[in-house]
C-alpha cells in the first residue's frame, strides 16, 4: 500500500474528493491536508445557503450529519464517492484521512495534487472555501 498525500490548497473539493475515493478503492492510503482550503465553485452566498440547506434536512437525532470542521466535511464528500455501505467501500474508506493544515508527520512527503483538480482553471472567480462554509455553519476554524 502506498502513501499518497494530496495538498488541498486551492483546490477544487469534488475532484480531489473523486481522486482520494478512486485511489483509496485501489489499495493506497490518502491524506489530505490543507482540507480548510479546498474550494466549491459558485457564487459564496448560494454555496453557503445551499450548505446550510442540506445541513438543516432530516431530524436532529436521525441525520444526515454534516459536520462544523472542515477536515470532516472534506471527509463526508469523499465518503459520497464511494461505495461504503460495501466492505470494500468501508475498508477504502477507513483509508482516507483529511487534515487542517499540514501536521508535522507530513512536513517531509511530497505533496501530489489531484489531476484537473487546480481551482485557477475555473471559468471565473466564484468561490468559496470549505473553511468558510464550515465557519457559517459555527465552526470555530477560520481561514
């Protein structure tokens, strides 16, 4: 099993999300780090009331859970590009981490960054971060 340790910063959330998912089904172990700087495309109000939205949907003590920390959130969106209801997709699962910044176990890794996944190639500059939609949600990261 490799190591494989993709870098967040300023990059776009559903591709490094359907990158980590499709190599964690293939054996590796993915770290994301910098998961506070991923971005989401779109204009930051519709993001952020789309966000809290979904984060409202359901019953309080039944779910869907969406977390205030933006490495969980990162997590929560890799978790929707597999198939983890599966063994092989919780065991795939169970090998993707995320993290805020960069820790120290880490400093010395090459960074990867996610093929396509570069968030200057968008069309324009509407974005947002997840450590922004997170903070609206009350979470106490800020960028």
């Amino acid at each position: 099993m490799a190591l494989l340790v993709i870098d967040g910063n300023e990059a776009i959330l559903g591709r490094v999300a359907a990158y980590a998912a499709k190599q964690a089904l293939l054996g590796s172990t993915v770290r994301i780090v910098n998961s506070e700087k991923l971005v989401v495309s779109g204009t930051p109000r519709a993001t952020i009331d789309e966000a809290k939205r979904m984060r409202s949907m359901g019953v309080p003590r039944k779910g869907p859970y969406y977390s205030k920390l933006p490495d969980r959130y990162a997590r929560r969106v890799v978790r929707g590009m597999l198939p983890y209801k599966s063994p092989r997709g919780r065991e795939a699962f169970g090998r993707v981490l995320c993290y805020l910044g960069v820790p120290t176990e880490f400093a010395n890794e090459p960074l990867v960054r996610a093929p396509g996944a570069d968030a200057a190639k968008l069309p324009n500059r509407k974005r947002v971060t997840i450590g922004r939609i997170c903070a609206e949600f009350g979470g106490k990261h800020y960028e």
